[in-house]
C-alpha cells in the first residue's frame, strides 16, 4: 500500500500553541515556519533607539511599543514579530498575552537576509490588517526611513530616503532621524 505525503499549512492558531524554547525564535510565513536568525549589534541599537523615543513620547497615551517578542497575526497561516510594534489595544481587548490585537504603526529593521521579504510579502500582510496607520522600513546600513501611510482609498509610499524623520500622524508623533540611528 503506497502512503501519499499531505502537506497542510500550519495556522496561526496552531502555531502560537508551539513552545520553541528560549533560545529559538520563528515566524509563520503563509503556513510554514521559518526560523529567524538574531540580528547584528547595529540592528539591535535602532530597534532599542526606537521602542525608547517611542515609549518616551507615548506614555500615558494608552499607545505603547513592543519589541519583537510580541506577534501580530497578519492573517490566518501568518504570525509576524515585527522589529517594533505600537499597539494601541484597551487592557480587555487583549485575547492573550502572546499577540497585539491592535497594532497602529508596525516597524521593520532591514536586514540584507530578509529585506525583499519585508518589503514585498511582510509589507502587503501589514497593509491588510484594518487598523495598521503606518509602515515604515529602516535601513541601518544606508540609515535611510521608508514610510507607508493609510490614507483614503490606500497608501502613500515614501521610498528609502536619508533626509527624513519617522512621521507618525495617527499618534500625533515624529522620531527623529538622528534619534533613530544615534549610536550613543
């Protein structure tokens, strides 16, 4: 009797239920996991720069960062752990303690390993979850911002740029370039 291999897409639901250890770390990509590599010492500074100025800036506001420990789900057969995550959920909107019901602004450190991901495949996930304002990508070796803004009827893209700040208008809140990549 020949036996006939079935290959089914793991769901978020199945895979937030999967205890990976403390020492390793995966996403879930249209259905199949794919472990994650930790990032260089550069990578670390801005995502630490960032989840500071932001926290900073947010206190009191019910908006608050998180670091890419916490998930979004971006679908049903994707679970994402952006670089920085601001979410903006009531304590009770909270179904668990492992995924942000209501991200606002979603942050991706670039990286030459997952940069065509990020912005293609994780960038048009982030675009479809309803209450996403803002996407930006930061690239640590030109130390350039890309911003995505939702606006009526879609997005505006500004491309990888240099000359300027992280605008987050749905939060009332600019980080400065020079903050984002400060090295002290």
């Amino acid at each position: 009797m020949a036996t006939v291999a079935r290959s089914e897409r793991l769901t978020a639901e199945g895979f937030l239920q999967i205890d990976f250890g403390p020492d390793l770390k995966a996403e879930l990509d249209n259905g199949t996991i794919r472990m994650m590599a930790g990032g260089t010492r550069a990578h670390a500074r801005v995502q630490s720069n960032l989840i500071i100025a932001i926290g900073n800036a947010l206190r009191g506001s019910g908006c608050r960062p998180y670091g890419s420990d916490m998930a979004v789900r971006t679908h049903d057969y994707s679970v994402r752990f952006p670089d920085v995550t601001i979410d903006c959920a009531a304590a009770g909107d909270r179904p668990d303690d492992r995924t942000l019901s209501n991200p606002r602004v979603v942050i991706e450190v670039l990286s030459p390993s997952t940069r065509t991901h990020d912005l293609t495949v994780k960038k048009d996930e982030y675009r479809g979850i309803a209450t996403v304002d803002t996407i930006a990508f930061i690239d640590v070796e030109q130390e350039s911002i890309a911003v995505h803004q939702r606006i009526p009827g879609g997005w505006t893209e500004t491309l990888l740029s240099d000359a300027i700040d992280l605008a987050l208008p749905a939060l009332g809140l600019t980080v400065p370039r020079d903050e984002i990549f400060a090295g002290d």
